[in-house]
C-alpha cells in the first residue's frame, strides 16, 4: 500500500518525452486497467492504443492541438462502450433497450478508474503520464479512430519516458474535499481552501468551468449531441 501511495504522491503531469514505451510494458499497462473494478463486472470500456504518427497528429489537433498528444509515444483512449454490450446482450437472448444516460454515467466511473490504474501502472514502470479530457471533442476521435456506433471516447492517456522535471502542483487542502460521516465544513469554508490554490490564476479559471460563457457550460450541448449521434438515448 505504501508504494502506491507514494507513486500518487509523486504523480506530476509529463507533457514531453525522451523514450517510448516497450511493447510488453504496454500489455502490463493495459492489464492494471483491465484488472480495474467495475460495475456487475460488465466493463463497458474500450481502450484504443494509439502509436501511428499520422493519428496521433490529427488526435492532438482533435483535442484543442496539444502537442503532447502529437508527441506521446504512446495514447490511450478510453472509451464508453456499449456497442459490445448490446451485442453481447442479443447473443444472449435478451434483446437489448437503447442506451441512455444511466448507461453512459455507469461507464464513465469505470473509464474513470481505469484510466487512474494504468497511470498508476505506467508510473510505477519509470515513464510519464498526462491525462487528455478528450470528451471535448468525442465525436471527432471517434471519427479519427473509426469507433462504430455507441463508443464515446471519454478520457485519454499519453505515456512515454519522461522527458522532463515539473515541479507538483498543489491540491486543495484536506480539509476542502473530506467530510467525516457527513459534507464536513460548509462550501463557503471549504470555498477558501479551493480558492487559496489557483491564487491569480483563480479567475480566469473560474470564467473557463463556470461562467455561462465558460468552455464547460459550452461543451454540455457539444456532448449531448454526440451522445445522440453515437446512438445514445439523451432524453429518457
């Protein structure tokens, strides 16, 4: 246990790489994801791993052109999966209802701690990690990949050997994010405790994920739709 928690204590977000990743690293990396928990063991995910030049430049460019992404020797993709859920349900006899958003959030929160155990896996192999939020173009990546119907790119991980030294940023204090049997401290309070860490940064952070002009207020449409398109039932 101590190992781990040591592993996420020294987690820093690498964007450069001086190495690429080893084939039979890959298959362990892979294989701390697949041993993840997940819901009735039904592990509504895919991953795609992505090496190619060519995809890994138009997946950047897909992702707000982030030249990690371009440069990563290796990236994967995760994402809701259904398509082999449905099919898996037809094949035994239970013909399978539309998915909708019940069926989308069950499978976030395992891409969600998928993805943090191959970080964790790839990290305790000496190579470096950043997580892309590619939900901000899931349609796109999807198209880049060629995803059939009813998989959504959510989350995505670039890995190589590190390439550079960053310094930890800080989190909110404990106090802010744990309440013992209960919320804990009121928002206000624990307000403080996130505020103290962006410092200046903490307005135009907070114009970006919260305004109604912000980037996230602007995306939920975005990803509605390509739920839609990606054959998800949105409404029900």
């Amino acid at each position: 246990m101590a190992c781990v928690v040591e592993a996420a204590r020294r987690h820093r977000s690498i964007r450069s790489y001086s190495g690429p990743v080893e084939e039979a690293h890959i298959d362990l990396i892979i294989e701390a994801a697949r041993r993840a928990p997940t819901a009735w063991n039904l592990m509504p995910v895919s991953i795609q791993a992505v090496t190619d030049p060519k995809l890994l430049e138009r997946l950047g460019d897909a992702v707000g052109g982030q030249e990690h992404v371009k440069k990563a020797p290796l990236f994967l993709v995760f994402s809701v999966d259904y398509a082999k859920i449905v099919e898996a349900s037809r094949a035994s006899g239970v013909e399978p209802a539309e998915p909708g958003l019940g069926h989308v959030f069950a499978a976030l929160i395992d891409a969600g701690i998928m993805v943090g155990w191959a970080g964790l896996a790839a990290e305790d192999l000496g190579y470096g990690v950043a997580y892309i939020a590619v939900y901000g173009n899931p349609c796109g990546v999807a198209e880049i990949l060629e995803l059939p119907p009813l998989v959504v790119p959510v989350v995505g991980l670039a890995i190589g050997r590190p390439g550079e030294d960053p310094a930890r940023r800080p989190r909110q204090p404990l106090e802010s994010m744990l309440g013992r049997n209960g919320y804990g401290t009121s928002p206000g309070e624990k307000a403080q405790g996130v505020k103290s860490v962006y410092g200046q940064r903490a307005q135009r952070l907070f114009n970006i994920v919260t305004s109604r002009e912000g980037y996230l207020h602007k995306l939920s449409g975005r990803i509605l739709q390509c739920l839609k398109d990606r054959g998800y039932n949105t409404t029900a």
